[in-house]
C-alpha cells in the first residue's frame, strides 16, 4: 500500500507507491514535513496538514500506475488537491480548444491572408492528431508532430509550404512552455523537410513599362502603385483617395501585413506616379480601385489571376516551377509580388543605402527601427527619384 517517509536532507514528504507490476516507486511530493509557521500552533496545523495530502498523493499515484484511475478522473482529483495545497485550480489545455484559441486570438492581430493560413495549418494538424485532438496538449509529441509533416508531403505539398506550417506550428507550443502548461516543445524535435526556399524574381524595367502600357483602367493604377511603392497586391488595391496627399507629394496608408505594429508609412510619389494620380477623377476618401479592391486575390478568377493574364497580354513570359503531388500548386517566380522585387532592386541598383532601402519598402524590426526615425523626407525623396521612368 502506498505510504510516505522523510528522507535524509530533504524537507519535503516523498511518497512510496507500486506499479501494476509491482515495482515501487518514489516520488516527492513538494509538501514541507516540517513548516515553518509564526506561532507554535499554525505549525502543528500545517504539519497535519502537509501530511494528510501527502499521503492522499501517494495513494492517487498508486491508483493511477496500477491503472484504478481513468484519466478524466485523475484530472479532477490532481485539480482537486491543487486547490487545497495551492489554493488554486490546476488547468489542463486541451489541445483542439489551445491550439483553435490561439489562432482565434492571431485573427485579431495580423492581416486577413495570415489569419486564414493560421486556421488552415492548426485545422490540418487537429485532423492529422485524430481522437488525440481531444486529449491535453502535453499529450502531443515529435512523432504526432511527424506525422503530420508526413500527412501533408504524402498529400503532395511542397516541402517549403510544410515547413511555413512548422513555423505556424511552433508559435502555439512556444507559447504553452511560456505559460508552464507543457515542459517541451514537440515542433522543433521533429524532422524539418529539406527544401530549395521559393523565391520570386524580379522583373526587368522594360517590363514593367510593359505591364503599364498594357493594362486597362484599374489595374494600370494597381501596377503603378506596386512598381512605385513596392507594395503587396492586397495594399495597392486598398488605396483610396485619403492615403494620397498630391500637395505634399506623398502617399500614407498602413500595410496590412504589418497594421499590428501601428505606424504608417509614407512615401513620396514618383513623378511618373504622381502624374497618372493626377489624371484620375478625384472624389474624397474614395477607392483609387474600387472593383479591384472588392475582388478576392486568390482563386481561377482572383487578382493574381487577372495579373497572370495582363502579363501574358504583354507578352510577358511566366517562370514557373511545376507543382509536385495531386495537391501541390504550381509556383509562379514572376506574380504582382515581383513588382516589390523590382522596386528593391532598382533602388540598390541606384545605389540607395540598405537603411533607406528598408524603410521605403516597409520591411521593419525593432533595432532598425530606431535609425529609420531618423531618416528626412528629403532623403526619401531623392531615392524615389533615383527609380528610372517608364520607358
């Protein structure tokens, strides 16, 4: 039966049990035997005390190792004893209620295409893990990790999207290690698929002019504000007519992808920029693009689709690398996100400072971010003139 001692320099109660098999087992119970109390009768009271759980503890592990205990039932009396030793209740996180907690938690701070991948990754792995979806999140281990990373290869994504959902992955379980709710982190201990990072390229100049001279209302302000401003597909067609400030040159509006951070960006129009906004039909706080920007960016008729075909129209030819598995995607190295491409490389190609580069481009952290204060508009402007005109 199970009991409990005082060991040789040790201040706490270790309780004694034996498994189905029976081996004894030991285990300390973090419960002083002799505590320290300012008057001589509290002290007796926590003596009894201590004593009285230690020896409940001793005699819970024994039904659980002999398998008396079911695990929900085990749960509620640990939980139990936490209250009257800690005066607190013991919580379990669940693994599906966690993990869907804290990509609902991740909708709210980061832009909408980032929260749907989020819910994407951690819906894919709560199918992956099954019926152990319902047990704690310390249950989960490398080898349920691993299958996962297996599901989605088998399934024919590319190694490179597998490893984007580890990353998304790791950041609920780093979370759970910093909240005491699990000891390890199950991502990191399994194996990362190799692969060649995806990456776009850029257009050349003669390109873009191109793209511009071919594209039809909306899309040729959309294709400005990207070779122009270096931003993402999604901004440019956000753009309305309170982000444009024609008489101080400058357009302001905040990036989604970064809106968490909460600062602007402005910068100053190119001419060639500045002269196509001065040609549209101004009306105050309006879309600059106001079908685009009501338009989905993915799927057969989304944005990017409607851009592959204006590529196509100017006889811009695509770079394309073949999608691997029944659910693999085909990856387009030329897309409106090269456009971002090109306007970094015509800057360091007019020989703008990494910093300045940095800034005009949006891409932040918080030690650069102290010297970008810094930096004058004028700087700015005078690299947005370095950037060539269209041809």
């Amino acid at each position: 039966m199970a009991s409990i001692a005082k060991l040789p320099r040790r201040r706490f109660w270790f309780a004694f049990y034996r498994d189905a098999a029976g081996r004894q087992h030991c285990k300390s119970t973090k419960l002083p035997h002799s505590p320290g109390a300012a008057d001589h009768k509290t002290r007796v009271d926590l003596v009894a005390k201590n004593k009285r759980l230690a020896t409940e503890i001793a005699l819970r592990l024994e039904e659980a190792e002999r398998g008396n205990a079911v695990e929900s039932h085990l749960r509620k009396v640990l939980a139990e004893i936490s209250v009257r030793v800690n005066s607190q209740k013991l919580e379990f996180a669940i693994a599906r209620k966690f993990l869907n907690d804290w990509s609902d938690r991740a909708a709210r701070t980061k832009s909408p295409a980032t929260a749907i991948r989020y819910k994407g990754t951690i819906k894919k792995f709560l199918e992956s893990l099954g019926s152990k979806a319902e047990a704690t999140l310390a249950d989960i281990t490398a080898q349920d990790v691993q299958k996962f990373v297996a599901s989605r290869l088998t399934g024919g994504r590319n190694p490179t999207t597998v490893m984007v959902d580890l990353k998304t992955l790791n950041a609920p379980f780093a979370l759970a290690m910093r909240q005491g709710l699990i000891l390890t982190n199950p991502v990191p201990a399994a194996d990362a698929p190799k692969a060649e990072k995806e990456s776009r390229e850029p257009f050349t100049w003669e390109q873009v002019g191109l793209l511009i001279q071919h594209a039809k209302g909306e899309w040729k302000t959309a294709i400005m504000l990207g070779a122009f401003t270096g931003q993402r597909l999604g901004d440019c067609v956000s753009m309305t007519w309170a982000n444009v400030d024609l008489d101080n040159h400058v357009i302001k509006f905040r990036p989604q992808k970064t809106r968490h951070h909460k600062r602007d960006l402005v910068l100053p129009l190119h001419p060639d920029l500045e002269a196509h906004l001065k040609s549209l039909p101004k009306v105050e706080g309006a879309p600059l693009s106001p079908t685009l920007g009501k338009a989905t960016i993915g799927g057969r008729s989304g944005l990017s689709r409607q851009f592959q075909d204006i590529m196509a129209t100017a006889d811009v030819k695509k770079v394309s690398i073949a999608a691997s598995g029944e659910q693999g995607r085909m990856f387009n190295k030329l897309s409106f996100h090269s456009l971002r491409h090109t306007y970094v490389s015509q800057l360091a190609n007019a020989g703008i400072a990494p910093d300045v580069r940095q800034l005009l481009s949006g891409h932040s952290d918080d030690k650069s971010h102290a010297i970008y204060t810094h930096t004058k508009l004028e700087t700015l402007k005078k690299a947005i003139e370095a950037l060539p005109r269209i041809p």
